[in-house]
C-alpha cells in the first residue's frame, strides 16, 4: 500500500498538469522555452507516474487495466477479470 502522502503528491501533480496544459502547448507552439522554464516543475507531464486505482503501488502497473499485476493477478484468480483464464503463472 503506497503512503497516502505519495497519493496526494500525485494528485497535486496532476491537477496542476491539467492547470498550465494549455499554456505550455501554446508556449511550445510558439517557441518560447524560457518561458517553458518559467513554468512549475510539477506542471510538466512527465513528472506523472502511474499508480495501481486499488492499492496505489507505483510499480508493475497495467495500462489497460489500470491496476498493478499483484491486483491483476488477485483479482483473475478470484474470477472479476472476464475473459482470463489462470495458465501457468
């Protein structure tokens, strides 16, 4: 289970993502890159991680499901994942 500090840290990050994406796109379009640095670091999308929705673990994250393998896993043997069947995992 990831601390909910770390959570939190990655919802101020993607609110304020969402916040100044518009003004870098238009910075970026007009080639202002010091304007761009002018920016709040945590405002830039590469700083996002992804995180497991269940547990928040940041690692061995599934895109499209959204969940890290430990819950995939879990969740497939339990049988709420339609469509996977448990081979030789």
């Amino acid at each position: 289970m990831a601390k909910e500090s770390m959570k939190a840290r990655e919802v101020k990050r993607a609110k304020m993502n969402a916040k100044y994406a518009a003004k870098r796109e238009r910075l970026k379009a007009e080639g202002d890159y010091v304007g761009l640095q002018k920016l709040p670091k945590n405002s830039s999308p590469v700083r996002l991680h992804n995180r497991c929705k269940l547990t928040g673990r940041p690692k061995g994250y599934m895109r499209q499901f959204g969940i890290s393998r430990i819950q995939f896993r879990e969740m497939a043997a339990a049988g709420l994942i339609p469509g996977v069947k448990k081979a030789s995992w």
